[in-house]
C-alpha cells in the first residue's frame, strides 16, 4: 500500500469524523432536506469506498490511485443536481427531468453499483442489475411486467429523483437513525464496552461447565446487536471466545459454531438488533417498541437452545469449569461493567419509556456513553477518544449507507415494473394456496437470496420480494417479517457462502464446510421457531396474557426438547430412538393444532422424568 493511500485514508478518517459529528447535530436539531441528509451520507460513503487504504493494495499502485480519484470526483459532480435542487416527488412530477439530470444520475447510479460490487460484493449487484434489466424489458417475457414507455429516462428517473428508489425508506432511515446507532455502537467500545460482553460474561459463567462456550453465546449476543454484522462481530469477539473454547476442550468445529450461530443470532436480539428494526419499524409503520417486543421472546429462545446446547455438551464430554483465579474478579469486573448499562439503560428508556425518536433515544445513549466514561478511571471520553468512535462508527456505516441504497435500486424496479405483485402471485401458486407450503418455499428462497449479503441488504431484499406472499394469505406482517429476516440472518451461517462461518471456521482452524454444517445444526431453533410465528402469533406477544403465557411455556419446552435431540444427552447418553422422540416434540413447536404441541411437551418432560430415573439407579448401583 503507498503512500498516496495512506494518507488519503487519514483525510478520509477526518472527514468521516465531521461527517459523524454532522449526523449527531441533524439528529438533534432535524433533517437537512429530504436528498441532502440521505445523498451526503450516500456520496461520502461512495468516495471512502473508492478512496479509502486497501490493505491488500500493492505498491506502486499509484495509476489505480488516480482512476479511483476521478470516480470519486465523478459522483461528487454526479450528486450536485439532487445537492442543489433537494428533489421531492411532487416537483419532479410537475417540471419532469432534465436531460443533465438524467445523464448524472445514470452515472451517480453506475457508481453506486461499482461501489457496492466493492463493499458489498458481486452477488447483491447482479441481482441489483437483473432488476434493471427485468424492469427495462421484463414485458418482452411476460406481459404481466409493465412495459416502460419512457426506456431509460423513465427509470433513472424513477430510481433517482422518486423518493422510492435510491433515496427511498432504506437510505432515509440509514441517514436518519442506523448511522446514530451505529456511531453509538462504536462510542460504546471505544469507552471500554468490552467488559459489558467479555469481562462480566467470564466471571459470571466462567466457573460452570462449558463456561468459555457460554461466555460467547452471551458476549456475542450483545456485541452482535451492537456491531450490526455477524461477520465482522465473529472477528472481534472470536478471535478470543474459539480460543478460550478450545482450550478447554471443544473442537474446533463446534467451537467455531457456537460462535458463528452465537453471532448470527446478534442481528434478532433487542433492543437493537443490528439496527434492522428501525428499518422494519419504518417498512411495516409501526413504532420500533412493537417491533422491539415482539423480536424479544423468539430471540430468547434461539440463545436458551445454544445455552443448552453448549451445557449438554460441556456434560457429554466431561468438562468443567475454569478456577475462579483464572477468571476477572467478580467485584472489581462487576464494578467497570455496571457504568456500561447506563448507556443502554438510556436507550431503552428513550425508546420505550419516553417515547422520544430513535435518533433523539441514540442521542441520549452516546450521552450515557460519555458520562459512563467518566464513571471509570483511566477510560474517560476524551476528544480525542469521541473522534476515534466517531470515524469507526462512519466506517461501518459505509458498507450499510451503500447497501441501503443499492437495495433502492431493486425495490425502485421491482415497484416500476410491478414484479412484487408477479413474484407473490408465482410463490403462491407454487404453494397451491396452502400457508404450510408456502411458508416452506418463502425459508428456502430467502436463504438462497440472503446468501453473501449483510443483514440490512438482506432483510431489504426479502421485505419487498418474498414477504408480501406470506401477507397475502393473511400472515400478521409483523410475523411475516420477522419471518424472512431470521431465515435472511441464516444465511450468514449457512453453505455456500457464509460468510460468519468462513471467518469462525479460519480463526479456529478448522474445516469450512464441517463448521457450516455444524453450526446450522446448533441453530437448528432459529430455522424451526419462525414457522411458529406463522401458526400462532402468540410467541411474538400478540394476544390475550393466557394464550401468550401458554406459548411461551410450550415453546421452551419444544427448545428444550430440540436441544436434547440435538446433542443427545440428557444425564447420559440418549438412544437413536429417544433422539428421534425428542426431535419430534421439538419440531412440534410448528404444528398448528395446539393437541399435537401438548402432546409434544408431555412427552419431552416425560423423557427428561424417565432419564433422570435411570441415572439415579445406574449412580445408586456404581455406589454400592
């Protein structure tokens, strides 16, 4: 990497850092114009993509240097039309485009896909194209796609200037909200959040058997909501959990697999979930607490499936825990973690409380981040520590800002070329009008299209193209949703290309394909309980306080079961038999007639009743 990078990757480091600190002002005082707020974010993250240090870059690459300094010059140029005139759609539907308008925007969009093929990769931009193409001459296949009289013009238009494209939902609620968590995040580890999911996790759970591997389904939990990727939050939080794990006596497949699906898992747990609910919260047009509420119960049974998991195991294998002289003290731990939760303490009270914005809730979060600093000595939020949060957070955001607004692109040609209604129609008829069905064909085809993509770009994709089948035979659209992100999120974990699971897979050395596997078997829950929200709405809080209650228990009871099947262990060793048994009860959780989950629970407390018999007779006998 020359010289002429790095120093173009600290110039990019400070305006990323004014740029963090604008974001926090709007957030505070209110959006500057409908295209600057979403289109600035938009550029800036277009010219770090292009200008930013690839570690990767050879030297001498001075020749690749000033290519990617023209492109970046070149979507600056591209996005003064929308910079100076701030489009809404009403104007554009009186005045209609100018010609230079069209011809920047047709390039400010080329760029925006050359950007994305960079940071996000190739998979997401292929389909974004696909679309463009399908939306351009879709009718020539099917005359149920609109044909487009306008050609070209039209669409750069539509895609630009609409409001529903480029600059649509996603990237408002990007320019709006994530990059104020996001930015939140980032404080949080910079003031020292990883006692909150490192520390306090060791010293709580470090002592109990197969404690390394429960101080990685918990610290990756938070770490998870915060980071907003499971891959990057498998390199940071892994690089200590799989070690740990191993050294105590987990293979490294499965030490790999818990931490991927430990990961994973990060993006559905509130309160923040990787950020994807605001984005849902804004889609659906409910408040973010409904969809905080409804996320909480599900994602509490995918964590207490792996946290059993990982104890069945720690028992099969014979493992204990590590001495307490190993572990942080629990007193002094205790203490530099409490002033950690103030932060999300403020942010809990902002958005469920208070009832305040997202961003102004964020807001007051950092603020909890900064006084919480200042709570710990040698940890105090000093400038120079708030610039350095400030451009990791702008940093992350530059893949999210890219991904939200090529996935404008596709949404803007999907509803152009009326293919949303086309695709819920053909899943429906693949389905034959049966829910079950369909429901089996909306999994599957959302952990085909949220292979390679982060979760935002995934749960876009899948909100516009595979959700509104499900709502169209009358699946809450909160269930709906809630439905293809966890399948989307899976996707990360699952062959061929999941990306969390490549990275887990090197730090722990082991195989990949071996890990994938693995680590879809130990989040076997998080494919079966969303079918659940389907059947019975009530897992996601949704009905009277007894029939929520009895869910809730069932459900437990099924992860229960699915966990014993899982492992194959429950005091000693299950039989094939007892596995299949326990499996079913499992699977139970989906069935619709609430006869055949009762069932199913019976039998899970009678088999754990029926071992625990025999392994206080077999204990009784090697006794005498």
């Amino acid at each position: 990497m020359d010289d002429t990078r790095m120093w173009s990757n600290r110039i990019m480091g400070y305006i990323m850092g004014l740029a963090g600190a604008f974001y926090l002002y709007t957030a505070a005082v209110g959006q500057w114009g409908v295209t600057r707020q979403r289109g600035f974010l938009l550029t800036l993250c277009i010219v770090v993509v292009f200008l930013a240090a690839n570690p990767t870059q050879k030297l001498g690459s001075r020749l690749s240097f000033i290519w990617d300094l023209f492109l970046a010059l070149l979507a600056i140029a591209a996005f003064i039309p929308s910079f100076l005139y701030d489009y809404a759609m009403e104007s554009r539907a009186i005045t209609g485009p100018a010609n230079y308008e069209i011809i920047a925007g047709a390039i400010y969009m080329l760029l925006l896909l050359e950007a994305a093929r960079r940071s996000i990769g190739v998979p997401f931009v292929t389909i974004a194209i696909a679309a463009l193409i399908f939306c351009r001459w879709g009718n020539m296949i099917s005359d149920k796609i609109s044909p487009q009289s306008g050609g070209w013009v039209s669409i750069v238009d539509y895609v630009l200037y609409s409001g529903y494209g480029i600059y649509g939902v996603a990237l408002y609620v990007g320019a709006t909200v994530v990059v104020v968590l996001v930015i939140f995040g980032a404080l949080l580890q910079t003031a020292g959040g990883y006692t909150l999911f490192n520390d306090l996790p060791q010293t709580l759970f470090g002592t109990q058997r197969g404690g390394a591997a429960k101080v990685a389904v918990v610290g990756s939990s938070i770490m998870g909501m915060l980071s907003g990727s499971p891959t990057a939050n498998v390199a940071t939080v892994g690089v200590f959990t799989i070690p740990m794990m191993k050294n105590i006596g987990y293979s490294p497949i499965f030490s790999a697999a818990i931490e991927t699906a430990a990961s994973c898992g990060g993006q559905i747990m509130p309160p923040i979930m990787g950020a994807v609910a605001f984005i849902m919260a804004d889609i659906l047009q409910v408040s973010y607490w409904e969809v905080a509420v409804a996320a909480a119960l599900p994602a509490c049974l995918y964590y207490l499936c792996l946290f059993i998991q990982v104890d069945l195991r720690a028992a099969k294998i014979g493992l204990k825990g590590l001495p307490r002289d190993q572990l942080p003290p629990f007193g002094k731990t205790l203490v530099r973690a409490l002033p950690m939760m103030i932060p999300i303490a403020a942010l809990i009270y902002g958005l469920g409380i208070a009832k305040v914005t997202a961003q102004m809730a964020g807001l007051m979060a950092i603020a909890g981040v900064i006084i919480a600093s200042w709570l710990q000595k040698g940890r105090r939020m000093t400038p120079k520590l708030f610039y350095l949060g400030l451009t990791s957070g702008m940093r992350v955001m530059v893949q999210i800002g890219i991904a939200c607004a090529a996935a404008g692109i596709i949404i803007a040609s999907i509803d152009l070329s009326g293919t949303g209604v086309t695709i819920s129609s053909t899943l429906i008829e693949m389905a034959r009008g049966n829910l079950l069905l369909l429901s089996f064909v909306v999994a599957l085809a959302s952990l085909i299209l949220g292979t390679g993509l982060s979760t935002t770009p995934c749960y876009l994709l899948l909100a516009f193209v595979v959700a509104p089948a499900l709502i169209k035979l009358g699946v809450p659209p909160m269930a709906a949703h809630l439905f293809i992100l966890y399948h989307g999120c899976l996707s990360q974990l699952s062959p061929p290309e999941g990306l969390a699971g490549y990275t887990a897979a090197g730090i722990a050395g082991a195989p990949v394909f071996k890990t994938m596997w693995a680590s879809m078997r130990v989040a076997a829950v998080g494919y079966i309980v969303p079918f659940f929200f389907i059947f019975n709405p009530h897992l996601l809080l949704m009905g009277s306080p007894l029939a929520v209650l009895h869910s809730v228990v069932v459900a437990i009871i099924g992860v229960i079961g699915l966990s014993i099947a899982l492992e194959g262990y429950v005091l000693n060793k299950l039989s094939p038999i007892e596995r299949v048994i326990a499996a079913g009860c499992g699977f139970a959780l989906i069935a619709p007639t609430s006869v055949f989950v009762d069932i199913g629970c019976t039998i899970v407390l009678t088999l754990i009743i029926f071992r625990k018999k025999i392994f206080k007779t077999f204990v009784a006998r090697e006794a005498v």
